[in-house]
C-alpha cells in the first residue's frame, strides 16, 4: 500500500517536471537554437551577435509574460487583506468587539500592517468601554437597588398604617433621598471625568496655600478623632490646575484617611518636586492595604470594608472620582502600602503645565 503511495507521488513529481521542462525550457530553448520566427528580422541585422540579442530580448519578454501571468493568478487566489478589514468593520458595527486583524497569511504592505495594528488598538478599548459600561449598569442598578426598596418599604408601611408617619420617619426618608441624589451625582461627575469631559476651570495656583487651607479644614476633625495632622512642604512652584476640583480630591483623600486611621494616629500631608512634576502625598498610620487591594482600590463601589455601611461609609465613589479628576488633569493617582496595620499612602503627580 505504501509503495503504490510513493509511486504515484513519484508520477505526479515527474509529471510536473515534464509539464515546467515543456512550457517553459521548451519555448525558450526554441527561440534560442532554433529557426524561430524571429530570423527574417534578424536578417535585417547585419551582425550575429545582434541577433542572439534579439533572441534574448525574446526571450525576456516571455518570462516577463509568464511571470506576469503567474503573479495574476496568485493574486486572485490569495486573501485581500481589505476584504477582511471590511468584514471586521461590520462586525464591530454589531457590537462584536472581540475581533481582531491579522496574522496575515502572506507578507502584507507597511500601511496595512499599521492599518491593522491602528483597528486593533481601536477595537480593544471599544471592548474595554463596553465591559465598562457593563460593569457600570451593573454596579448602578445594584448600588440603587438597596436605598430604593428601603424608601418603598418605608412608605408602603406608612401607607398601611404600620406605623405613623412621623418627622422621625420622615427623616429617615429625607436621609435614603439624600443618599440617592448623591450617588446619582457620584456616577455623573465620574461619567464626566472617565470621558474627560469635566469641566475644568484651569488657572495658575500655589498648592502649598491649596493645602494648607484644605489642612485648616480637617484638623478640628482630626483633633475630635484624636489624630495628628501635619504637613511638609517643599518650595513649590505654581501648577496650572484647577483649584476646586484639586480640593476636592484632597477632601477625598484626607477623609479616606481619617476613616481608616485610629486614635492616636497620624496623618502626613508632604509636598515636593520630582522630575518637572509636582508629587502630593498623604500618608496615615492606618489600616493598610494589601497588595490585591491596591490593584482594586480605585474601582467603583469598592471597599475595603465590606462590613461598612454605605451611610457611614460614602458611595464608594470618591477615590474613583479623585483618580479621574487627576488623570483629566494629565497627572495619576498611585496608591502604596506595606500591608495591613501599616498605613498607606495616596501620591497625587500633577504636571506643572497642563
């Protein structure tokens, strides 16, 4: 069996030696040595030499021809590159973005290969956005779910006369409202600053005067908590930011940092200039943090303390929003900590010029 195999393959390898040995050897061969059709205008000539030219000039025209002809039908056999790129595009018009271009099967042209590196690129943060914004619903519809059915509940039992609606109770209301309108408006100015469409009032400003006022603000806090509240700045120059949602980010953190720092604590604010940017940090003796807590820190609705209830504990939202607020300002917001029981640190890096 194997034998008549290997003759046949045999056959089929000799047979297409015959066929290249008859198409192209042969003609050429003809044209070179023999009477061709070429010898009453090589007449004309008067030397030989000449007319072995015209001979090899014919001879260049066939291969040219053949070559011609050969690189005709590989090009129609083989995949058009653009004929994929448009089959990609209309998958992600289908909200398929799990596509992707390429590897190509042949040796494609410098621009195709950027254009399919550019749709690539292109299609994967669609991917992220749309795990984002699946992700968001989500936590949306389960961050709203809760102060919801507590007001239902609450005014289903007035309505039924379980108990009396009295201002005790209409303050409990008035509390689960106030906790949704900030939550709605967590999610819509994190909208604004993930999109970098927020709103920025940019003005040169002296964040050594910014923290120190923002520091006024919190010592009482600090001081009714029992912790130490001080500040190290350096000589810092004047950063193009703006100021109110700069503060902000600072009420964030130092509120962040109180929450998680026992009596007896302390909490550093220190400012200082590294490599054409201004670094801002808070550091607490707090709770700490550990290593997959840092990767998850600033994700919506994240904490630390699953325990803690979403009225002492804010939305969940404000280093979400700290960190875009400093991303839309081209700085980053970089969480560290050497585990738990041993504080952390929060570095704002803000550029010097927008």
């Amino acid at each position: 069996m194997k034998l008549t195999l290997w003759a046949q393959m045999a056959a089929r390898i000799l047979l297409a030696m015959l066929f290249g040995l008859t198409v192209f050897a042969g003609p050429i061969f003809y044209i070179l040595f023999a009477k061709s059709p070429l010898d009453p205008l090589s007449e004309l000539v008067r030397w030989a030499p000449d007319r072995l030219g015209l001979r090899l000039i014919a001879v260049l025209l066939y291969v040219g021809g053949l070559c011609l002809l050969f690189a005709y039908a590989a090009s129609r056999g083989a995949p058009n590159p653009f004929d994929e790129l448009t089959a990609s595009i209309q998958r992600i018009a289908t909200r398929d973005f799990h596509v992707r271009l390429g590897p190509f099967k042949f040796k494609e042209p410098h621009e195709m290969l950027k254009i399919a590196e550019a749709f690539n690129v292109m299609a994967a943060e669609l991917q992220r956005g749309e795990e984002l914004r699946t992700a968001l619903m989500a936590d949306v519809s389960h961050e709203l779910r809760t102060p919801l059915t507590v007001l239902e509940g609450n005014l289903r039992a007035a309505l039924d006369r379980v108990y009396p609606l009295d201002e005790a109770e209409i303050a409990n209301l008035y509390g689960q409202t106030r906790h949704l309108i900030r939550l709605v408006n967590d999610l819509h100015e994190l909208a604004l600053a993930e999109a970098h469409l927020l709103p920025l009032d940019m003005a040169p400003t002296d964040l050594t005067l910014l923290v120190d006022e923002t520091l006024q603000v919190f010592t009482p806090l600090a001081d009714e908590r029992g912790v130490t509240l001080h500040a190290s700045m350096d000589s810092l120059p004047s950063a193009t930011v703006d100021a109110v949602r700069i503060r902000q980010v600072l009420h964030n953190l130092l509120s962040n940092a109180l929450r998680h720092t026992p009596p007896n604590g302390e909490i550093a604010v220190s400012g200082t200039l590294d490599d054409c940017a201004i670094v801002i940090a808070v550091t607490d003796t707090g709770d700490g943090l550990e290593p997959e807590q840092l990767s998850a820190i600033f994700n919506r609705f994240y904490r630390t303390d699953k325990s803690r209830s979403r009225d002492t504990g804010g939305t969940g939202l404000g280093l979400a929003i700290a960190s875009a607020i400093v991303a839309t300002h081209g700085g980053s917001l970089v969480a560290s900590s050497a585990g738990l029981g041993k504080g952390s640190t929060f570095a704002i890096r803000l550029p010097l010029a927008a």
